[in-house]
C-alpha cells in the first residue's frame, strides 16, 4: 500500500509502498479515505526517532484518519465491516500511522462512527484538534464570563477552541500573527490581537485590564516566550501549554502552569462529531491535497501559516 514514512533517522517523511497490515485480535482495519495533518507529524519525525530500534522503520507518520472498515480481527467486535469511523490512532510509534491507504487500531481505541450528516473530511480533521481543544477547556476549567488567551488560535485546535469557549460564555482573546479579526469574530472571539503588530501585551491589559483568567499557548515553543504571555494573567489564573514549556517557565506569583497531555476517547470523539454534524462545531478545512503531496504539506506547516486545518485525500468518500 502507498504510504508517507520516515525510512530512516533524520530522514524526511517521503512517498513508500508497505505491506497492508492484518488486524490482531480486537482490531479493525480501516480503509482510508481521508487522514489529517497535526503538527505533531512533522514533530515526531524531528525530535522523537532518536532511541528507536532500526527495525522500526518504515515509520508511516499521521495520527488522524476517516475511513471505511475493511476487515475485523478475531474474536468479538464492536465494529462490522462497511462501518463508516473516524479517530485517533497511538501513530507511528505504535505502527499506526495514516498517511497510507489501510491501518489496523484496537477496537476500543478512541475510533467512532461517523455520525450521519457529518462530511468524512471534517471527520477526519476532528479527531486531534477537536479533543485537544476540549481537554484544554476542561483543564484551564473557566466558567462563562470568565477570560481565555488563546496564543495560536487561528490553526487546527484554536478554532475548535475558541468556539466551544464560546459556547460556554467565555471570553475569548485571541492571539494571532496577521488581520484574522474577521475569521475569529465568526468563530466566537470576543478580541483579536495580531501579535505582528506591536506588543501583545499592551492590547492584552487594554481588553483585560484585570488580568486574564486562563492561558492556552499553542504556540510558544520556548519557557520564555510562554512566561511572556503568562505574565497578562491575574493572580490565581492557570497558564497551560500544549508545547511541553510551562514546566521549565518563570511564571508570575500565584499563577499556576499546566503541560498539558492529550487523553484520546471514543465517547469524546461522539460529542465532538455530533456537534460537528449540528454545525454547533465548525472544523474550518485550510487545504485538501492528495498523499503525495503531504511531504510538502508537513514542510509548510512547519514554518506556521496554518488556518484551520490540513485534510489529505487519500480517496474520495464512496469511491473505491
Ligand atoms: N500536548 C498535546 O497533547 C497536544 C495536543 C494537540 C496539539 N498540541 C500542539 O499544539 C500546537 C498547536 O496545534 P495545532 O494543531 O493548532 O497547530 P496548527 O494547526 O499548525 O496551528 C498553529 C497556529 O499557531 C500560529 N502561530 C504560530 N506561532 C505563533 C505566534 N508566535 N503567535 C500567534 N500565533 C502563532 C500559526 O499561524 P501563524 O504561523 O500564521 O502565526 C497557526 O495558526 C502544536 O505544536 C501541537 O503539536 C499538543
């Protein structure tokens, strides 16, 4: 089967034929039609190969998928073959990736039907960003009224966040680079600072002069960039990021840091689609493009840029 892998260390990922996996007991093997782009496919190949054994190799990179389920390992299964699922799987490590046309995922892994209503591309653009986006919103645990810095908000999980902050009656700053106020507006933000256009500090206390309540960073990649934003909080506030640097960050008195850790769950996955499917939750599709060009695609979202999210085609729903 075609697949995008990483066939050696420090190699870039780069279009492979594999051998299509059987699924183990308990497992499902899944037909892709669409997979999505985290930035932790690129991450991975970068700082997380180094320790593996060689034998590892090929490792398929991906996460996200939406597909058909082709095939049924032995023994009881809560799946049927022609189930249409979408999720989650353990990734490259766990041999799981799904930039490739087939993989296999434990059966109570965080994998759902697709609800009716809901596109697969959307399915597939959800899994990541959507449960990050309200673990997040359960681990900084606002209640409306109540303020949240999204730093990074116009990428895969700051637009699912916004939105179901807002849903609650939270108020969203959101921090981006460039003229995003339109596109944040419609999701829900209540202010957007482009960060390219002096300070962000500055604006933050203008629309917040007590201090905001929480901060989600999804983008300081550094303890220092994040302790920068952390210091627009008011004592007592939570400072989270998703990029691993709160531990390591000098944070202002009374202010509490959070790394936060995603937790993949099936009945999240049947919140997030059925919502997605009312249209309660917009997963906004930044680029759809087909597996050989996900190379690319994982260059690009490297260097930033990202507006929603990166859906790959690997082929179209209902075709075969
Ligand atoms: N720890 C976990 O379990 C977990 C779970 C989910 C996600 N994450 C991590 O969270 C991060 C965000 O994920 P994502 O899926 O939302 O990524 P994404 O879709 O690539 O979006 C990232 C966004 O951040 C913006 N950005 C980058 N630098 C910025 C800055 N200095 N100020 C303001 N905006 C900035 C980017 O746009 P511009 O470049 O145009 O500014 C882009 O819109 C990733 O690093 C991901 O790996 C971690």
């Amino acid at each position: 089967m075609r697949a995008i892998a990483v066939s050696t260390f420090r190699a870039d990922p780069a279009l492979v034929e594999v051998p299509k996996p059987d699924p183990r007991p308990g497992q499902v093997r899944v037909r892709i039609e669409y997979a999505s782009l985290n930035p932790r496919d690129w991450q991975f190949a970068n700082d997380t190969l180094d320790g593996l054994a060689p034998e590892v190799f090929p490792l398929v990179v991906g996460v996200d998928y939406a597909g058909r389920v082709d095939m049924i390992g032995s023994g009881d299964n809560r799946f049927r073959v022609g189930d249409h699922v979408f999720g989650r799987t353990g990734g490259p490590a766990a041999g799981a990736g799904t930039y490739c046309d087939y993989v296999c995922v434990p059966q109570e892994s965080a994998i759902a039907l697709v609800p009716r209503g809901l596109d697969a591309r959307i399915a597939a653009a959800l899994p990541s960003a959507g449960m990050a986006a309200a673990q997040i919103l359960e681990a900084v645990s606002l209640r409306g009224h109540e303020s949240l810095l999204i730093v990074g908000a116009a990428g895969g999980v700051g637009t699912c966040l916004t939105q179901l902050a807002k849903a609650r009656d939270v108020r969203v700053i959101a921090a981006v680079r460039g003229d995003e106020r339109a596109r944040m507006g419609s999701l829900g933000a209540a202010v957007t600072i482009d960060v390219t256009d002096g300070p962000a500090s500055d604006a933050i206390r203008a629309s917040c002069p007590d201090g905001v309540d929480a901060l989600a960073d999804l983008a300081s990649a550094t303890p220092e960039a994040f302790a920068a934003h952390a210091a627009a909080l008011r004592p007592g506030g939570i400072a989270l990021s998703t990029r691993g640097v709160a531990a390591g960050a000098a944070l202002p008195r009374g202010v509490r840091g959070v790394d936060f850790r995603l937790d993949p769950s099936p009945v999240l996955l049947d919140v997030l689609a059925a919502g997605a499917a009312d249209g309660v939750l917009r997963v906004p599709i930044d680029a759809e493009l087909p597996l050989e060009k996900a190379p690319q695609a994982l260059d690009r979202n490297r260097t930033g840029g990202a507006r929603g999210k990166t859906v790959i085609v690997l082929r179209e729903h209902g075709h075969c």
